[in-house]
C-alpha cells in the first residue's frame, strides 16, 4: 500500500491544476496524480483545434453563470473566489501569457495547447506531485480517516482524495457505490444533421445572426448559424444543444427548429417585401440579395419560395411574398440526428450538485471527498467556460485540501 497525504484521481486540466496548486499552498502534503492513460491533458491537447481555449473574456460573475445550462446556481459563489481574472493571473505567473480573440475566447499567445501542457508539466515537478501514467482506478473504499484504492498497478492510501477524471462512468460507477447520486449522461455540445433542399451544397455560409427555436419547447437561441455538410453548427446551435442536452436526449434528436434568419416579424418581413417589389420592379428577385444575408442562403429560400431564377420583383404574387418572407422568419427544419461538435464531447451529467458543498467542492457525504471539472453535473456552452469550471473548482479544492 503507497501511502500519500492527497491524491487526485484524473491527469486532466482538473486534475493536474488541483495538484499543482495543493502541492504549492502546502510544500509538506505528498501529492500524487493517478491518470489511467499513458498520458494526461489529452482534453487540453485537443482544446480549440490544438490552441487551447484557456477562458473566456467574461469578468462579471453574474453574467459568467449565464454559460452554464447545468451549474448556474451553485458556481456564482465559487467564481467570486477564483474566475477569469485570476485564472489570466495564474498562468502569466508562470510565463504563460493569453490572449483575448474577437469573439471572447482566450488562447495561449503562442496558439499552441502545449504551451499548457508544458506549464502544466513543469510545474507538477516543481512542486514534486508525482504523477503516475497507467494507473486505472478499480475500487475506491473508506476506512477510518484514509482513502483506500485499488489501481491496475498497485494500492494506494490517503487521507485526501480529489476525483477529476471528467465524464467517466467507471468512476461514477465507483461513486454511486458511495452513495453519490448521479445524473445520467447525455450529449451536450452538438450540431444538428439536418438534410434539407434548402441548405444542400452551401457549405460554409454563414448567417451571422439568426433565432432559432426548438418547436413544442421553450428552447431557443441567437447568434450566428454555419451551414456544414451534415446541417448545422455555430453558436446558435451549440447554445441550444447545450441548453437543451436534456430535452433533446430524450426525444432522440428527431425534432423541428424553426429559423429567423433576418431577426424581423413575419408582418413585418411582408411589408418590406412589397416595398422591394415596387422599387425593384424590373431586377430578377433571385439575383438581388436582401436583408444582408449571403448570397448562397438568398437564392435557396428565393427558389423554396416558388420561384425561379428570372422571376421580377414586379411579378410577384401575394402567395410568393408571403412564401419568401415565411423563409426568411420562420423557416422549419426537421432535425434527425446529432454530430460531436469539432473534437470536443462534452456531456450533461454527473455527481448530483445537491451532494457537493460549492464553498469547498467537497463531498456532503463523505469528508475529505473533494470533485473538480465534469465530474460533476456542471457543463457549458462553447468557449473556454468548461476550462473555467475546471479551474475554479479545482483551485477552491486546493485551497480547502491545503488549509
């Protein structure tokens, strides 16, 4: 039996920044990471197509939460304590400096994830936290006041155990068999397979701000839609895939959305469209792209709404008008699949949030039980909100493990 004052189950961005952090706040505690694969940070490699999405540029607590369809609630606390702000801190102590895109989200200036590996490596050995490789959890049990597991490569006790290791159903197996109450895992960053006339071969447009809603739900969303071989992606969609993990799930990813792609009212579309007809009487309708939309997308929704390409504005009838400005606010696409969205999955699920105390991330069951990262049922939409949850989770773990 290997004996360690602390050790943290998952050599993931959670893991690895508990570690690091306990073994720095506290020299004396033996920390040891146990991740089952040959290597850790596989998550941090893959992170925004191989840059690395550290964060997002949002650096008001109340308005962070809003990125979170599962956590909202219970991390407005926790990012009062550590959120953006001090995660740019952290990493610029250590030589890392990040950078804010235009859309919000933060990258290592060198726009390369293994910046954060290194840094992440390095300053494991730094502070000593030995890190084992092939170290796949099998049992864990409580004794008196130690953690005993069983690994695929030997026995370990301690008095303090983290459990990082993200969605991971053998560990949450193991958990339940403590008690833990967990929320079972569905899908939460996807993008639509929609197979539609209407949007076949125009890969790669863009409508840059639309509203989606999901019919016989209260689900929708705003910002822009990408039109991929398969149907449909971009922020509008993850947002809903996001927010709607659960309801979505459940009916199987077959179900209708509903587009406005020029954010109007379907009278008010109608109006504008008769006030086109008479001032570009004599231009093909096809031809004369509106309302700021691509001109791909346009001449799709001109031909969905019976027309052709040398059709006039003049020659317009009620029906057609009607038609066209029904494309453009209330279009319904049927839905009948999901795609993982880039190399990310992300999931809805995880340790019940009831079961945690958010001051300390530790365990309402079992003390000296502490989880950090996707572990638990917190997820979020795209963008580097995830990496803050790991971080802020596991910083506020180090601080209560390291007291």
């Amino acid at each position: 039996m290997i004996k360690k004052d602390v050790i943290v189950v998952g050599g993931g961005a959670a893991g690895f920044f508990a570690a690091i952090n306990i073994a720095e706040q506290n020299p004396k505690l033996k920390v040891a990471i146990l991740e089952r694969g040959k290597e850790g940070l596989q998550k941090v490699r893959i992170s925004g197509g191989g840059r690395c999405n550290v964060a997002h540029a949002e650096f008001i607590p109340s308005e962070l939460v809003l990125n979170y369809p599962r956590g909202e609630k219970e991390l407005l606390g926790p990012f009062h304590q550590f959120m953006t702000g001090d995660t740019i801190e952290w990493f610029e102590k250590r030589g890392v400096e990040l950078k804010i895109e235009e859309d919000g989200r933060m990258f290592p200036i060198s726009n390369s994830s293994q910046t954060i590996i290194d840094c992440f490596l390095n300053e494991a050995k730094k502070h000593k936290v030995e890190v084992l490789y092939n170290h796949s959890v099998k049992s864990i049990q409580k004794e008196e006041n130690l953690w005993n597991l069983e690994a695929s490569q030997g026995d370990f006790s301690a008095e303090k155990l983290l459990i990082a290791t993200g969605s991971n159903p053998k560990i949450w197996k193991l958990l339940e068999n403590l008690g833990h109450t967990i929320s079972q895992p569905v899908p939460s960053l996807f993008t639509f397979d929609i197979k539609d006339e209407r949007i076949k071969d125009i890969p790669g447009v863009v409508a840059l701000n639309v509203e989606i809603k999901v019919l016989g739900t209260d689900l929708w969303s705003e910002g822009p839609l990408l039109i991929t071989h398969v149907g449909m992606s971009a922020p509008s969609i993850l947002k809903l895939s996001a927010f709607g993990a659960i309801e979505l799930a459940k009916r199987n990813y077959n179900f209708e959305i509903e587009v406005d792609f020029i954010r109007q009212a379907f009278d008010d579309c109608l109006d504008l469209l008769k006030e086109l007809k008479h001032e570009l009487a004599k231009k093909s309708v096809f031809k004369s792209t509106q309302f700021e939309l691509p001109k791909r997308l346009w001449h799709k929704l001109v031909v969905a709404s019976d027309m052709d390409k040398e059709t006039r504005w003049a020659d317009l009838n009620r029906q057609q008008l009607e038609n066209l400005a029904s494309q453009l606010t209330q279009a319904v696409f049927k839905v009948d699949g999901k795609s993982t969205f880039k190399e990310e999955f992300v999931t809805a699920g995880g340790i019940d949030l009831k079961e945690i105390n958010f001051k300390t991330f530790e365990s309402k069951l079992h003390s000296n039980l502490y989880f950090a990262g996707e572990i638990i049922n917190v997820d979020a939409v795209t963008g580097g909100f995830n990496f803050q949850n790991a971080w802020t989770g596991a910083y506020i773990v180090a601080k209560s493990i390291s007291e």
